[in-house]
C-alpha cells in the first residue's frame, strides 16, 4: 500500500512540458483530497528518503497513444505511456483508487498491476445549450466528470432553433437577438410556445459564451485531453439565426421577426436558403471564427430534420435546383451539405453531421454520427465513411432513466443504466473492414426538459459511467454484476461531493408476452439485489405478497402492482402498476400493413392485444404511426362472436399526436373477404389541446367471424395554425388496445 502521509515524491522528465502539467495535475488533485504537497523532481535527480511515484514516456507495446502500464507497488509507483495523454488516462485509474472529498484519512492506493488502453477513439458526451443555456463554469465542471471517467470527446451543441450560444464578431444580432428569447424558465418546455422578442428587456433568458470564455473553456478541456466539437446547426433548426437575420432564410419577405412584440419560433424561418448565395457567405463567415477558436479537426454542422417545405417554395432554391440538374430538395440538400464540406476541407477540417446528410448523397469525406437507431451508421460505414455511433436507444440521456412514476419530468423514452452498459457500438451487419469505420460512439444531452445544471448531473450519473466502460474496455471483460459492484463506492463520491445523480432504477417492468393465444406476464428489474413482490387485485404489495418466481397467466381483467424488495423492506418508490382489460382479442397475434415506429417501439406487436392500456405518457404503451393508417389484423384461429369492439387512440396537440379521422372494423371468415361492422368518426375538434384519449368504440347485432381487421385513419397532417400544418405525413397517430367482446 502507498500512504500519502509519508514523504512522497513524483519524478517525470522536466524537459517534457506536457508530462509535467500531467504530473502537476495529478500533484494538485492529492493536494485537495490531503492537503499534501507532494516533491516534484526531474529524472535523475536525487529524491527523498520516501515513496516515489515515476511517471515515463517510453515504448509501451500495444497500448497505442492513449494506453498506460501502471504498477504499484509498497515501495513506488511506475507509470508509463506512449504518449502523455496515456499518462493522464493512468492517473485517473489512480485517483479512482482514493477517497472523493478530504477526509483527513491515508490516502492508500492498493498495490495492482494494470496494462490499459481504450477500445474506441471516439469517446464523447454531448451537451445542448441551446435549449437551456448553462454558464461556463458548469461547462467546466462538465468537462471535469468527462476527464474523470476517460471521455476524450465534448460535442458542444451551441446552435439551434431556440439560442444561439457563441459570439460572432461579424454579425453581432447573433448574440445581441438570437442568443434571447421571452422568459419561459418555469414553463414545461413547449417548441410551439418559445417566443422572441426584438425588445431585450422583453427577451431576457438565454445567454452566450464569449470568444474569450471559449478559448478558456478549449484551453481547459485540453489540458484534460478532451477535445471539443462544436456544433453549428445547419441549414435547419435555424430559427434563432434566421430571426436576427432574415435575409438569410427563404421568403424572407414573409418573415413573422419583422413584427414588433413577441413572434413565435414556429412561425419563424427554420432553414438558411442554399439558393442564395449569401447565405453561404454568412455560414463561412461564422465558420471562420469558429475555426478559429476550436482547434478541433471536426466541425459538426447537425443537417437534421430539414424542413423543407420553404424550399419547395423558394424561387433562389428552384433556380439552383434547375441551374445544378437536381432533382429533388434532397438533392438540394445534398449540394448544400457538399459545398460546406469542400470550404471546412479547404481550411484543413472535417464536417461530421446527423444521419440525415445521407439524404440526397453523403458528402464525400463526411464522417456520420448516427442518431436515428444505427441503420446511418451502417449504411455511411458501408459506403467506407467514417461513424460515430449515438443512437436515441440507448444513448440519448435525456430519456427516463427508471420509472416516470418516480423520476423527474423528461422528455420520454426509457434508456436505463443498464441497457446503456450493454450496448455494442460496432453493429454485427458490419464486416471487419467496415466495423474500422466505427469511430466510437457518444450519448447525447438534449435539454427541452433540463433547464438546470442539477438535472444535467442526475440525467448523465451514473449512465455516463457505463458508456464510458463501453468505449474503453473491451466487450470480452465487461461484466454488469461486477459494474454494479464498482459502482458503489462512485456513488458515494457523488453524493460526498454533492453532485446529483439516479440512485438506481428499482422500476419493476410488467411485460406481456402472446403465447398460444394466451397473455402471460414477466416481470424484471435490473436491479441485482432486489426481490419482485407482486399482487393482482389492485392492493399494494409488500414482503408479504406472492413473491415472483415464474411468468403468469392472466385469464381475467386485473391490476397488478409489483414492487422491489431489498435487504427484506419494500423499496419506498411507487409500485409498478398495469390494468389489464381482458377481452376476447387478448393474448391473440396481430399482422400490420404499416409496421409502428422504431421511435415508440412499446410491447411490439402485442401491443394492441396485451391487454394494457395505454396513458397520456405517450412513451408508454402506445402503438405509433408517422403519417400512415394503422391497419392491423387478427386471426382468432376459430369462429369467434362479438357485438363490441373498440380501440383506443391519444391526442397530444402539443407532441403532433391526433385522434384518427374514423376507426372502422371489418369481419371475415376466411380472411380474404370483409365485411364492414362499425365506422367510427371523430368528434373531438384537432385543435383541442388538452392531453387526452378515449375508445373508438361500436355496438352492433352479434357478428360471426375469424377474421377481424381494424384500420384507424391517419389525420395526414397536422391542422392550420398547427406548427405542422401544410406538412404531408406530419401527423401522428397513436393506438393503444384493440377489445372485442
């Protein structure tokens, strides 16, 4: 064991500027935790009559530039590395050793032996400040748990619809407009309802970085070996620019940032205008200063969810289209993506951006960060581009980490510690020399629903520390038992130093499952201490109620409540909670014309007959479909008779979500000619704001079938006056349970 109260000393060669700052890092960290001054002496030099802890630069085989060898021994510790950003990743393995906060104990660090190096190269964490700006000291702290756990990769999302976040000496109205918008901090985040403002006592939240505080912030996130990607969002998500520049958009003539008063961000332009010229003009201009403080080889220039709809509009747009032969606005998109590339190329840098710059013909040296599932990612490392893997399951941080019962509000989905562990960078459709390609990988943090730099902590600890174990060790070595062991004394860390983190997803997910024509219930947590206690009649279950041990038929309507159990008390969080509407369709499989969206995957195919109803979370339970009907049939695999049926839809006017226009159930005995029984149109206005659902439901004379068939009709688009109005396939539609009594 080495003892930080006897006299220690650290050598590292003087000669060697950056091993020194590595040493001297290290030395300052011991100083918080102890108090102690620890001797720094060059090689050779004589040291104390003590400890000695040597840092080298020499040939370290097959740990590359970022690997280590450490050894501890009672008497010295020897660290050597390639390169010192080795050295760096070696003394974070040591500081992991000791106690997070200065508790006047020894500082011991066990004796082990350790030959290190990471997977992957890309090794990141996204953080947007657009959304919600956070100043640059919490920046810094940012930086600092990256540093901690081997992250060498910050994505800086300054850029997008609702702020601009950098200073351009240039164009001035970018942080003096763009970067403010109306005072909206205690509203639950609302696309629709984010207004600007051109009178700055109006527009008072929001905020920027200076070109000095971003030098600083560049120059400290070096120090910890992290490399910072900004991100300038384009040619979409573009309405904070275009509403201090207008000029830049398409029909800029009919632009809402003209009016005085407030004007919304869904009425204002979201696209630059790649028929005009001066557009370009404008975003190398700012690229320029950009490059200028970023040292970065790559600069992210986001190409996401384009609207292009102005386009479709713009005369300049239809004339370049016409003057370049493309056909398409995909094309259109394609050429304004290329002619980005070709000016980062020609000042020496690399354009990284959202799957969607595949859209219309990739760029040709582009690298793709992969956010819609993995099937970008594949494709771009087929086609031999360079990959970063992040997609929204699991890597978006922004997703509930455990039960939306218990966890603070977000903005949906369900991304847990452990599905994060378990995620494989490299997918298997890749060969071996297309999986090269595979740079890393990084989670994301978008922040509609995180406005403070407290739930900045709670959304990324401890989700950020398995990622991290994903991209440096290698998946034959990787254990969750013996992560969730680790894990432990972290936590402590974090809660010692008063950082905010999940202590732990203790959710109990009910999960159906058709088998045979019956619906049988599982029921799973991740946690590895914990006992699943159940009851089916609605009451609360305690370490008295049936203990789960095996899947369960259900054969009647019930409510089933199942909680967790460690050490023998009942975890004090809400019981997992699902009602189950027993039917004749339940537990029976359903084919689909349209297959659901990858978005909102729910049970699968055996959401609409898994007897569980779905709630205003539209996250759960819910059977989603962008821009197309839900059709879906069932074969009871006998006759069957009914007088009832009924599905059940969600209208969210806020998330894009509408009832059907009608709902129509059709019979048949052999499955090829239907009968209609029922059509059931929509009363409820699509204007209508309030979250809600309800039954489409229909009585009639008993029918005689084996078929069913249910088509719920798409409403299309969104409706006037909605920010997805005039869209086609905007509108989404949501089903949750089909019944039939």
């Amino acid at each position: 064991m080495l003892d930080g109260r006897v006299k220690v000393a650290i050598q590292a060669p003087g000669h060697i500027k950056e091993v020194t700052a590595v040493a001297r890092f290290f030395t300052h960290a011991v100083d918080q935790l102890s108090g102690e001054q620890l001797q720094m002496v060059q090689t050779g030099q004589q040291s104390l009559n003590g400890k000695i802890i040597y840092f080298k630069l020499a040939k370290t085989p097959s740990v590359g530039a970022e690997g280590y060898q450490l050894l501890v021994t009672p008497e010295a510790i020897h660290l050597q590395a390639n390169q010192p950003r080795g050295l760096f990743y070696g003394i974070q393995s040591l500081l992991q050793t000791m106690p997070k906060i200065r508790t006047n104990q020894l500082l011991r660090i066990p004796c082990m032996e350790i030959k290190d190096s990471p997977s992957f190269r890309w090794r990141g964490m996204m953080l947007d400040v657009s959304r919600h700006f956070f100043a640059p000291e919490l920046v810094k702290e940012f930086i600092d748990l990256l540093a901690t756990y081997k992250m060498n990769t910050f994505h800086w999302h300054l850029v997008d619809g609702a702020g601009w976040r950098i200073e351009i000496k240039k164009y001035p109205k970018l942080t003096s407009q763009a970067a403010w918008r109306v005072d909206d901090f205690d509203q639950v985040w609302n696309w629709s309802d984010i207004k600007f403002n051109r009178n700055p006592d109006s527009a008072t939240y929001g905020g920027y970085y200076t070109q000095d505080q971003i030098r600083d912030i560049v120059t400290y996130a070096a120090k910890r070996y992290i490399t910072i990607v900004p991100e300038i969002e384009m040619p979409g998500h573009s309405e904070a620019a275009m509403a201090a520049y207008p000029e830049f958009s398409c029909l800029p003539h009919k632009s809402s940032f003209k009016q005085s008063g407030n004007f919304y961000a869904h009425t204002t332009q979201s696209n630059y205008c790649p028929g005009n010229d001066s557009a370009f003009i404008f975003i190398e201009n700012v690229l320029k200063e950009v490059m200028a403080l970023f040292p970065s080889k790559y600069i992210h220039v986001g190409g996401d969810e384009v609207d292009k709809t102005s386009w479709k509009n713009c005369p300049l747009c239809q004339a370049r289209m016409k003057k370049e032969g493309l056909k398409t606005e995909e094309e259109l998109q394609s050429y304004f993506m290329q002619r980005i590339e070709r000016f980062l190329n020609a000042n020496g840098r690399k354009m990284i951006g959202w799957d969607e710059i595949l859209e219309g013909g990739l760029a040709p040296q582009a690298t793709v960060m992969s956010w819609r599932g993995e099937s970008g990612g594949i494709k771009a490392a087929q086609m031999g581009h360079d990959v970063v893997m992040s997609p929204g399951t699991p890597l978006y941080f922004d997703h509930y980490q455990g039960d939306p019962a218990s966890e603070p509000r977000a903005i949906g989905g369900f991304n847990t510690l452990k599905m994060v562990y378990n995620y494989k960078p490299v997918p298997a459709q890749l060969s071996q020399a297309e999986a090269s390609h595979v740079l890393g990988a990084q989670a994301n943090l978008w922040t509609e629903y995180i406005p403070t730099y407290e739930q900045v902590e709670y959304m990324i600890l401890p989700r950020m520390l398995a990622l991290s174990e994903v991209l440096w060790s290698p998946e034959s070595v990787r254990n969750w038992k013996d992560f969730n062991r680790r894990l432990r004394p972290q936590l402590v860390g974090f809660a010692q130093k008063g950082l905010h983190y999940s202590k732990g997803n203790f959710k109990v997910d009910i999960k159906p499952e058709n088998k045979n024509g019956q619906l049988m219930l599982s029921l799973e947590t991740e946690n590895e201490n914990g006992v699943i206690y159940y009851t089916t009649d609605g009451t609360e279950p305690t370490t008295g109620s049936t203990c789960y041990t095996a899947p369960f038929l259900v054969d009647h309507s019930m409510r089933v409540k199942a909680g967790l159990a460690i050490n023998h008390s009942m975890v004090k969080a809400p019981a997992a909670t699902r009602t189950f509407t027993f039917n004749k369709a339940t537990g029976k499989s359903v084919k689909y014309v349209h297959l659901n969206s990858k978005y909102y995957p729910a049970n699968g195919l055996a959401t609409l007959t898994d007897g569980m109803r779905g709630t205003t979370e539209i996250g759960h339970q819910w059977h989603a479909f962008s821009g197309q009907d839900m059709i879906a049939q069932i074969d009871f695999g006998q006759t069957t008779t009914a007088g009832y049926m009924a599905l059940g839809c969600l209208q969210q006017y806020d998330q894009w979500i509408f009832y059907p226009k009608w709902v129509k159930f059709e019979v048949s005995m052999d499955g090829k000619n239907f009968k209609v029984v029922a059509t059931i149109d929509n009363t409820v206005p699509t204007t209508d704001r309030a979250g809600q659902f309800k039954d489409f439901s229909a009585k009639f004379s008993t029918q005689s079938f084996r078929y069913l068939r249910v088509t719920a009709k798409n409403l299309g688009e969104c409706p006037a006056g909605h920010p997805g109005a005039g869209k086609p396939g905007s509108a989404w539609l949501f089903c949750d349970e089909i019944i039939v009594q």
